[in-house]
C-alpha cells in the first residue's frame, strides 16, 4: 500500500507552473515582458500549437498584442464568447476537421476585462475542464501583472517622482509573503513621509496592524472596528474617481488637507490615513502618525496616495501566492492537506524525532470502500470521504497534522506522541467512525512509533502500512501497532 511520497506530475507541475509563473510576473514590469513569460509558462505544461493574448485598447478594443505558432488559425472570439469571459468564464471550442480547437480565459482585475489568453490546438485532444481551470488561474496571476505594468508605465511618465515610485515598487514585489510586504510598505513609506508609518490590513469590519515603521503605541497585530460609514465613504470615493489616478479623485489628490479622511472615525488608524484599494475594493490603510507641526506636507501626502495603488497590489500579490500555495497543499475534495503537504511535514517531523522528540505516524484505510461506492454511487463514496476528514480533523492537534494519503487512505503525523498515544488517538477515530457510518463502513488503521534504528521518513511509513495490512488481513476494522 505504500506509494512515491509524491504528488500526481500532471497536477503538481501545474501548481509549480503557477508558482514561478506568480515569482516572475512580481518582478516583470515591462507589458513587452510579460506575454512571453505568460506563454513559456504556460507552454510547460499546456500543449498548443498556437498561443495569443490580446489587451483592451481604448481606441480599438479587444486588440492581439502576442502570439506565438501558427498564424490564422481559430476564428476571433465573438460578442457572446467575450461576453462569458466578462463575467469570469472561460471558452472552449472543440476542435474539427481544419479548425483548431480553442481555449480562452480572460484577464479580469475588479470587474474588468483587460483582455484573454487563447490557447490553439490542432492535433491531439480537445482541451479538457482541467486545462480551463489551469488557464483560468494562469490568467488571475497575468491580470494582476497587466494592471502592475499599466501603473508602472504611467509611473515612469512623471519624472523624478515616478523613478521613486518605480524603485519602491520593486522593493514590494521582491517578495510575496505578506508579512514581509507590509515592512516593506511601512518603510518606503517612511522615506517619503515625516512621522511614523503603520500598515493596516482589513480583516471584514475590522484592521489590523500588521507592519510599522518608527515608534508608535500600536501593538503590532492589534485591531481596531471598521465603521459602516468608513466604508460606505471609501467605497464611494473609489467608485467616483478618476480611472488615471487609480482609485484617488482628482479634487482630493491635489487639494486635499493633511487629513485625507479628516473625521474622527479612522482617528485610531493614524494622523493621517491613506486608503489601499484596488478598484472599489478595500485592503487596507497606511496609518502616519506625527507630533503637532511635523506631519506631513502636502506633497508628501500626494506622493503616499500615488504609492497606495502599489502597495496595494504589492498586498494583492502577497494574498494571491499564498493562495496558489494552499490550494498546491491542500486536497481539493475533503480540504485537507494533500500528500505534498504530508510529506513536508513528515520529514519535518522526522527530523525532529531524530534529536529525541518522540514521533507516531497512523496510516488509515477505509475499509471495503468499493464496494460501499458501487451500492451508494460515487457522490455517497465523496461524502462519506468528507464526513471521515471532518473526523480526522476534529480529532487531530492543531500542533500535528491530519491529510489525505490517496484514494480512501489518511495519515495523521502525530508530534510528541508515543505507540500508546498514536494508538489511543486511532481508536477513537476508529470508533467515531463505527458510531458515524453505523456499520456501513469501518476503518482499519497501522500505527508505527518512530526509533533511532530509522534512517528516512519512508521507512516511518512502511512500518505503519505494514501493520494497516495486519489489520485488513485479521479482519478488518481494528487498530495495529507496528512490531518493535
């Protein structure tokens, strides 16, 4: 019962496409850039025999700026294909005798469609919903790119000021983990303005700190309410403003008094509060704090509010990777962590055992669940596989870790537990699963302790698959532990 300590390729290649395909783009500023990087991505792990990209052109429309194989091939895509890529839907035509099959997904950034990737194939299979949904996530990344490149572009139109702002866009999306590009955030921040700077990041009617740069009262990860009105104002503003100004109107981005939003409301977020949005949407504000007489000037203010819309996206970024990386990690059906996410923290583990932490790893099998899925239908077999990981998970630590092995087979990765404990843990989710299926389905499970005579993780497993396999044979529905 023991397989490669690995994902399916198909599958984890994708998710590692959209991994470095997000790296990438963080860093590609030029639009001439990014279609190439788009299409070698993708060309990875989607077969075609043409590639294109096309970018909303205000005087012209829909307008194919990239393409790469054979010219002339699919039909253009018409009002009602570009109709399903506006509300977020991908187009899929089967392919003929002389006519390619087609793929497209749209570019869509708040609401709007920037334009669509289209794949072409003209031998081999039809495209499949996977490769859709493949596409789809290829062009989520590629349409926050195409919206980071149209502010870069604008940004280096304006001089010495746009040079800095491209410099401090840059720092922000060197890195895609959150944490570290709200610190970035908070410290170019303070570079343009006096005082000291907080990142606010909102969290439903409420933000949170969670970046500072220079003293300040604020604890970091404090939260402090959100009140209707604030966002009732906020959503307005960005819904009015000038689409060249990104979200700031043109009144309050050349005229405005220290206090942006000078009312008492975001009074706790800071002297001065900018808004971080990305079309209507909020994510979160840069809070300056400042003495009386040393807040920040007016064109310190202005510049804050045209460096919002890239931190803001820098933020975006962040929440899109991890993302990404969850969904690499996790088993799309009982959302649990898939075997990828198991095996990095069984060699976590494992080396942690190794310097005296005791280590207990259960392998889980449901028993006779063929034949329960040829009596109750597939869609019975998936929801007894969910109510089981619902189990599991309420059974297992928060410290140690519950995932889907494959098919109808678990693990739990119990940290600082011995045979005993790794046994006791078992069989209560052995019994659980007795009391839940009423007998209709059972459990058999091999529990294996780890001991200094290990040398790999692998070996941890064999020993509890060994004994799951005495537990099938003796009759099933019973807990084994591993021979010493």
């Amino acid at each position: 019962m023991v397989a490669s300590l690995s994902l399916l390729p198909s599958l984890a290649e994708r998710y590692t496409v959209l991994l470095d395909l997000a790296r990438t783009l963080t860093s590609t500023l030029a639009p001439a850039a990014l279609c190439p990087e788009v299409h070698a991505h993708v060309g990875r792990v989607l077969p075609t025999s043409a590639f294109a990209i096309a970018l909303a052109d205000p005087a012209d429309g829909m307008r194919e700026v990239f393409r790469a194989g054979a010219a002339g091939g699919a039909a253009a895509l018409t009002d009602t294909e570009l109709e399903h890529l506006r509300a977020g839907d991908f187009v899929l035509r089967a392919g003929g005798p002389g006519t390619p099959a087609l793929l497209a997904a749209p570019l869509l950034r708040q609401e709007r469609l920037l334009g669509w990737l289209a794949a072409e194939r003209k031998e081999g299979p039809s495209f499949e919903a996977a490769d859709a949904h493949f596409l789809l996530a290829v062009g989520g990344l590629a349409s926050v790119a195409v919206d980071n490149a149209r502010l870069f572009a604008e940004a280096r139109r304006r001089g010495e000021e746009a040079e800095q702002l491209q410099s401090i866009a840059r720092d922000l999306n060197a890195s895609l983990e959150i944490l570290e590009v709200a610190e970035r955030i908070a410290a170019r921040a303070r570079e343009i303005g006096r005082g000291s700077i907080l990142v606010w990041l909102r969290e439903g009617a409420a933000a949170r700190a969670i970046a500072r740069a220079g003293e300040t009262d604020v604890a970091m990860l404090e939260e402090r309410p959100l009140p209707p009105l604030v966002l009732e104002r906020i959503g307005a503003v960005a819904a009015a403003a000038d689409p060249a100004r990104h979200g700031v109107p043109a009144d309050v981005a050349e005229t405005a008094p220290v206090g942006e939003l000078d009312d008492a409301l975001l009074a706790g977020l800071g002297r001065v509060v900018i808004p971080l949005t990305l079309g209507t949407r909020l994510i979160g504000f840069l809070g300056v704090e400042a003495p009386v007489g040393q807040a920040p000037t007016p064109d310190q203010i202005r510049m804050l509010r045209r460096m919002a819309p890239h931190a803001a996206s820098a933020l975006e970024n962040a929440r899109l990777h991890a993302e990404v990386l969850r969904l690499s990690l996790t088993d799309p059906l009982v959302q649990l962590p898939n075997r990828r996410q198991l095996d990095i923290f069984l060699e976590k583990e494992f080396e942690a055992a190794r310097r005296g932490r005791p280590l207990c790893f259960v392998l889980y099998d449901l028993d006779r669940f063929k034949q329960y899925n040829d009596a109750h239908g597939h869609r019975a077999g998936d929801i007894a596989l969910i109510r089981f990981a619902d189990i599991l998970r309420a059974e297992t630590r928060a410290m140690n870790l519950a995932a889907r092995y494959g098919g109808e087979e678990f693990a739990t990765v119990l940290a600082g537990t011995n045979r005993l404990g790794g046994l006791a843990h078992a069989e209560r989710v052995r019994r659980r699963i007795q009391a839940e299926f009423k007998g209709e389905l059972s459990i058999s499970a091999g529990v294996a302790e780890f001991t200094s005579a290990m040398n790999t993780a692998i070996e941890l497993v064999v020993e509890a698959d060994r004994a799951l396999y005495r537990a099938k044979m003796d009759g099933r529905n019973r807990v084994y532990v591993a021979e010493s």
